[in-house]
C-alpha cells in the first residue's frame, strides 16, 4: 500500500480494516429538524391529512423554540399506500417560527402532491436551514434613533 499510495497508504491499510485513531467528535451541527406519523390505516381526506400537518409543524416549532432556534426552509414528506415517497420545500420570506400563516404554506405543499387523490400512510413536516435565535438576535442591525 505504501509503495502505491506512498505516505497514505498506511491509513488506507488500517481504515479498510477499521483501525482509525483519530479522535471521536461528538458534537454535530444541526442541519434539519423533523417529525412524522405514520397511520394504523391509510386516509384520503384532505382536511383530516392538514390537521395532521398543522399538528406536526407546530410540535416542529416546539421544538425549534425550545433549542433556540429557526428556519426558513419549510418541507413536507408524504408516504402513498403504495410506499412511494415524495417531499415537497418551500423556502419562506420569513422564519418558520414567525410566519403567521403557516398552515397556508403547508396547504400549498400539500396540493403540489398526489394526496387526497391518493391515499397516505405517512405524513411529516421538517424545517431545514436553521438560524440559531440568539446570535439573530445580537447580528440584528439596530436603528440608530
């Protein structure tokens, strides 16, 4: 391995059997934030599907509240009956956690899928793009008066 790869051929040969000495950090940046149901029956009804949504997106605020922090991009992800798989994100003007109609925005996301149509097993909401709230808050430009 040496006379192939030189001076990395030695870490090659250990990490292809699974020797690594670096150190472990544990510690990882948050990039998304999410949660889903899946139902005991698949359903069809499109209000009963959004009530569903406004009840996950508001355990996802809970949650970014309780961390500090926010969003701007805004996604959905619906499972068919048939397994398949389809997520739809809307970047918003402003934070998720500040967006007054955010029911609006998940009925949007909702219509640009097959739901209703189709019937659904699974339902989820996420956030992505997260701002952490307390350093916002200290780069906000201040007016001067």
């Amino acid at each position: 391995m040496q006379q192939r790869f030189g001076k990395t051929g030695r870490y090659y040969y250990n990490i292809a059997r699974g020797i690594d000495e670096r150190p472990v950090h544990t510690e990882r940046v948050r990039k998304s934030l999410s949660t889903e149901t899946t139902f005991a029956a698949d359903i069809s009804d499109r209000d009963e599907m959004m009530k569903y949504l406004g009840h996950l997106a508001g355990e996802v605020v809970a949650s970014l509240e309780a961390r500090d922090l926010d969003a701007r991009t805004l996604w959905i992800k619906v499972k068919y009956a048939d397994f398949e798989l389809v997520t739809r994100a809307r970047t918003l003007e402003s934070t998720v956690c500040k967006e007054p109609e955010l029911d609006v925005h998940l009925r949007d996301l909702l219509d640009k899928t097959d739901a209703g149509a189709r019937e659904v097993r699974l339902l989820g909401v996420g956030v992505a793009r997260l701002i952490n709230t307390l350093e916002l808050q200290e780069r906000t430009q201040l007016t001067l008066f």
